[in-house]
C-alpha cells in the first residue's frame, strides 16, 4: 500500500513537471523545424508566467489566465519572429535579449501592480485537477489523493500528437520540415518560407507561454523571479534529445520531469542533501545528452536567415 | 549625407550607439507606461551615478566582475564558441574564494594568490568539460553549459548549507580571512579615527578609503590587456581567431582546432571564475545561500555582445553596464520605480545587437538607390 502510493505519487509530480516543458519543448520543436533557432524560450516562459498569474490572480479564472499567458509569450516570440527572418538578425543574441526582455518585464509588471513586491498574490484558483473535473470523490481514498493531476497534462499529450500529426501527416507539415531543412527549395516550389518562419516562431512562444502559464497556475500559483529556473532551457535540451520529433522531445520532457519528482521523492531521506538531489534534472540531462546527441541531426537550415534566391 | 549615413552603417560600432539610444528611448516608454516620470528617472540615474566620486568609485568597484565574466564570454566569443557557462564558473571562483579564503591561513600577498590560481584553474576546468562534451559528443556548448552552471549554483548553497561551514544564526560561510581580503584600505580603517583624519588629509584618496576600492580594479585592466595581447599578438590568438571565422578552414590550415577549443574555454572559464574569486576577496568577503544565481555571467554575456567581443571593450561596456545597474537602485530608492527597468533596457540593448548584421544590409539598399 505504501509501495503503491509512492509509486502513483511520483508518476503525479513526474506529470505535473513535465507538462510545462512538454508544452515548451513542442513549441521548440516546431520553431526549429521551420528553421528559426529560439533560445528565448526561457524568457517568453517566464513572460508567459507573469501574464497568466496576473491575470489568473485579477479574474479568478486560471483559463483566461492561461490564453493571456500564450499571448504574453507569442508577443515575445513574434518579436523574435521579426528580427530572425525579417531584418535576418543574429537569432541567438535575440534569443538573450529575449530571456532579458521577458523576466525584466514580468518583474516590473509584478512591481508594479502588487505593491513594489517582486512577487505576484496566490492566485485564488489554479488548474483544475482532473479528478475534481471528473467529480470524484477523493476525501477517503490517500491513493485517489496521490494519483492527481492537473487538466493540462492531457492537453499536454493531445498537442504532442497534434502536432506530431501536423508535422508528419499533412501538407502543411511537409512545407514546415522544408522550411527547416532546405529554405531555397520549399521557395522555388512556392512555399512562403516567410510566412511559415513566423507562424511557427511565433507559435513556439504561444507554446512556450502556455508552458510558463502552467508553471504559474499549477505549480506555483504565482509568478515570482524565479518561477521560471532553467525550465526554457530544459526544454531545448529536450528538443535535440528528442531528435526534433514531437513525441521524442514528450518522452524526453518525461524524463526531466521524472528527475524533477525523484528530487522531491528523495527530498525526505535523511542522508541526501536536498541540494545535490537539485543537481540531478540538470546531471541528468548531461548524461542522457552524452548518450544520445550522436544519433541526432538537426533541421539543415537551423539558425540560418533565409535569403531569397541563395540556394 | 546620404553617403555618410551609408558609411556610418557599415561600422559595427554604430549599431552599439543606435541600440543605446533605442534602449534610453524604449526604457523611457516603459516608466511612462508604468506611470513614472520618465525624465525625472533618467535624472536619478544620472546623479546616481555622477554626483560624487565615491559613487563613481563604486561603479568602477560593481564594474569589475560584470568585466570579468564580459572577457569570459568575449575570449571564447572570438573563437566562435559561446560561452553561456560564465555564471556557472563564476560561481565555482565565488566558492574557492570563500572557502580557501577563510580554511587555508596563509601570509597576505600569497594568500589572494593562490585563491587566485586556484580559482583559475577550476573555472578553467569546469569550462573545458563542456569545450570536451562539444569534441567527444558533440552537444552543443549552450546547453550543456546551462547545465553546468546550475550544478555549479546548487554545489555552492550545498557548500554554504553544511553545517561546518554556516555560521549559525546566518544564511552564509564565514568570513575571509584578512589576509584573503583586497581592498587597498580595510573596512574597518575607514570609520576610525585615523581613517577619517587620513580622507581629511588627502580628499582625493577618500573615493578610495570609503568604497571596497582594491587591487582588483588593477589586475582587471591588465586581464583586458593580457586577453587583447593574446589575441591579436601571439600565435595562440591567431589560431583562436582563425577557428573563430572559419572551423574548417582553420582545420584544412593544420591548426589543432579541438586542442584548441578546450584551450579557448578553459581560459575563459579562468577569467570567469577570476572575477567570482576577486568579488569574494573585495566585496562580499563570503557566499551566500541565493534564491537564484546573482547572474554575473548573464550580465557578462551582454556585456560581451555590447563590446563585439573586443576585450578593451569589455572594460567600457561593463562600466555602461555596472553605471546603469547602479544608478538603476537610484530610481528605485527615489521614486519606488522597479529597478528592473535597467535589465528591460538592457535587453532592448542587446536585441538592437541582434539586428547588427541588418545595418550593413540596410547601408547597401541605401547605397544602391543613389
């Protein structure tokens, strides 16, 4: 019974952990594969963070939240959006910029709306869980209490699939993967590598918003400095481990997050310093990037400004 | 006109001054939005840094490890790795400083010394691991470096947590020795007696008596210069530039290019993790448990890219970065106004950075219209 309950509690946290950075990674994912290099994700994270804790604590309601979230971040990737594949900047440096950009502003807004404090009010409601949605009844049962999790995990999933679908099964998804593999070709059989760059960059934000939102609504129930500590970056080391493919870069988010719930797990052994236990999403990423990052090859085109008519 | 305009869009240096200018602009739209005063911010900004010598010195003072992690970041910048890692070595200086700064006794002169080597060397090899995890397995040096410095973050409050170290009752290691410590005046001089008879004797020594002024600020003008020297003097400069404009041209050249790239990475680990040991040994005196990593290397990156990884640059970008910061808690403390603004201003800094490579694009469309 105790066994069971551990068990079911960190498949719980490993869930409730990764569902951020599956949502981010995905929005990694299809960036990269049109060709546009995003390692602001970490900042449009935390802009996303700010938005939907903002808003979540003002109305109440953790689903607008949640959309103000996605906008704050597609605001920032489209931002992004415009500097790599319109002015043809330097994506990496806007990428900092951006990780500047998002956290700087998020704490000034926080600032400003409560009181100076750096930190945003307890939100007064977060993601449902989806028991609660379900209407069961988990007063009695400790395991029914272990077992919980948030809504957005499952959204997690069905966007992975999405767009896993979208990528591989539609015409759409072909002239995405052209964009980020051969810029010059997709162009000289029509495809507008302009349009798709943005759209996709600018949806990797949306992603990577709802990612920061979910952080916020779920996790935290509020935005704070450090709210956002490397999940953005996580998620882009989850992008290559999983191969640029959206179901790869899921099951990678899993491993984090699993990594995430061994900490908390492991958080009650006496003997373990809590601090190295940290360590060990981050060791790990190390470890299974050693392993795996050979097998791996990244869209041709990727971080390349696409000039009309160069081959 | 029209042909200087062309002309002053090709330098690199005008994008730094364009983005500035843009940054002032979209910072002051910021307050206003957030319904401050705009003008009278960029006042306090300004008094808060020029009004006295001693805040000068101050600036020059906060300067220091932004310049260091800025020369980190450029060095390596040069042979065309990015070191994000700076905060993570920089970091492991702030822990070898602390830590060899109070449990090793040693005379004074060597004392700082040998922090200094050691600190050198760990920074260096702390950066080199990710330089040999790029060689061997090929993963990119932005992610693994991110890593690294949060393993670097959690092995420093792991450090200050122990129980044998923490003072009790405080949430840091103890203090330094005296013989660790930099400052060309100690602390305690200036509030007694003969200190304040000593400012009263030389007024123009007092910004050095009252700020944590010290030998740092020397070593880190001879770090810009050694770093410059290295680069464009010596053979080793060449080939770290070389690999820096084109790998494979670099390899075709005979040039050891992952010999080289450790090579690059361990010193720019070494200066990073330099500037963490130099603001332990001058300022803090001992680590802190942090919510989060102070973010010195963060600021290095920018201050890198505002000085297009010139190492003389780095000196006057850091400064613009450390003045900004600085007079940035000045707003703060008068008009209550988020010191975060510096950090909004900043990035928009670095994102009109990002559109450099435009300028010149944009200078040819002008030019071909004539």
């Amino acid at each position: 019974m105790e066994l069971l309950n551990t068990v079911l509690l960190t498949v719980s946290i490993t869930l409730m952990y990764s569902s951020p950075l599956i949502f981010t990674s995905l929005g990694g994912v299809i960036t990269q594969r049109a060709g546009v290099d995003n390692i602001g994700l970490e900042g449009m994270m935390a802009f996303g963070a700010c938005g939907a804790a903002v808003v979540g604590y003002f109305t109440a309601n953790p689903w607008t939240g949640l959309l103000v979230g996605a906008l704050f971040g597609g605001f920032l990737a489209f931002l992004h959006a415009f500097i790599s594949v319109t002015a043809k900047g330097n994506q990496i440096i806007s990428g900092i910029a951006i990780n500047f950009i998002g956290l700087g502003v998020g704490i000034f807004i926080t600032r400003r709306l409560f009181n100076g404090a750096a930190q945003s009010s307890t939100v007064p409601n977060g993601i449902p869980k989806v028991m609660d949605l379900l209407g069961l009844d988990k007063t009695e049962s400790r395991l029914l209490q272990s077992a919980e999790f948030d809504v957005t995990v499952i959204f997690g999933f069905l966007f992975a699939f999405l767009i896993w679908f979208i990528l591989y099964k539609t015409k759409t998804g072909l002239r995405v993967r052209a964009c980020g593999e051969h810029p010059g070709a997709a162009d000289t059989l029509g495809v507008n590598v302009t349009l798709i760059r943005y759209i996709c960059t600018t949806l990797s934000g949306v992603m990577a918003g709802l990612g920061g939102g979910i952080t916020a609504l779920s996790i935290a129930y509020r935005f704070t400095p450090t709210v956002i500590s490397g999940q953005g970056f996580i998620a882009l080391a989850a992008v290559i481990f999983g191969n640029w493919k959206p179901i790869g870069a899921t099951l990678a988010c899993l491993l984090f997050g699993f990594a995430q719930a061994l900490t908390v797990i492991l958080g009650g052994v006496p003997w373990m310093p809590s601090e190295i236990l940290k360590m060990l999403p981050y060791v790990l990423t190390l470890l299974v990037l050693m392993v795996f990052v050979e097998r791996s090859t990244p869209p041709r085109a990727l971080g390349q400004p696409y000039f009309k008519g160069q081959s | 006109m029209r042909k200087l305009i062309v002309k002053a869009l090709k330098k690199p240096f005008t994008a730094v001054v364009f983005a500035l200018i843009v940054g002032f602009i979209l910072g002051a739209v910021a307050l206003a939005v957030g319904g401050y005063d705009p003008v009278r911010a960029y006042n306090y900004l300004f008094t808060g840094v020029f009004s006295s010598t001693n805040r000068m010195m101050q600036v020059l003072v906060d300067a220091v490890p932004i310049i260091f992690t800025g020369l980190a970041v450029a060095f390596a910048g040069k042979t065309g790795l990015f070191n994000i890692g700076a905060d993570g070595q920089f970091i492991l200086g702030q822990i070898t400083g602390a830590v060899i700064g109070y449990y090793v006794p040693m005379p004074p002169v060597l004392h700082p010394v040998f922090i200094l080597l050691c600190a050198f060397t760990i920074g260096g090899v702390y950066a080199g691991l990710a330089s040999w995890l790029k060689n061997r397995f090929g993963i990119h040096e932005v992610i693994s470096t991110i890593m690294l410095n949060w393993i670097a973050y959690y092995f420093m409050i792991f450090i200050v947590n122990m129980k044998s170290v923490k003072v009790p009752g405080s949430q840091h290691s103890p203090e330094i020795l005296s013989s660790a410590k930099i400052n060309f005046f100690s602390r305690e001089f200036r509030s007694t007696e003969e200190g304040m008879s000593f400012v009263d004797k030389y007024p123009l020594l007092k910004p050095f008596v009252q700020t944590d002024a010290g030998y740092a600020i020397i070593l880190m003008i001879g770090v810009s210069v050694l770093l410059w020297v290295i680069l464009k003097y010596t053979r080793l400069g060449y080939e770290l530039r070389a690999v820096g404009y084109n790998r494979f041209a670099a390899e075709f050249a005979a040039m050891p290019v992952k010999r080289n790239a450790i090579l690059s990475m361990f010193i720019s680990g070494g200066v990073s993790a330099t500037g963490g040991a130099l603001l332990v040994m001058s300022t803090s005196y001992y680590i802190t448990m942090l919510g989060a990593s102070e973010g010195y290397g963060w600021d290095g990156i920018a201050v890198a890219l505002i000085a297009g990884n010139h190492p003389i640059g780095c000196i006057f970008a850091g400064l613009l970065y450390a003045g900004l910061k600085f007079g940035g808690l000045e707003i703060q403390s008068r008009m209550r106004a988020p010191t975060e603004i510096i950090k909004i201003m900043i990035g928009v800094l670095v994102l009109f950075i990002a559109l450099a490579p435009a300028l010149p694009r944009l200078a040819e469309r002008l030019d071909r219209k004539e």
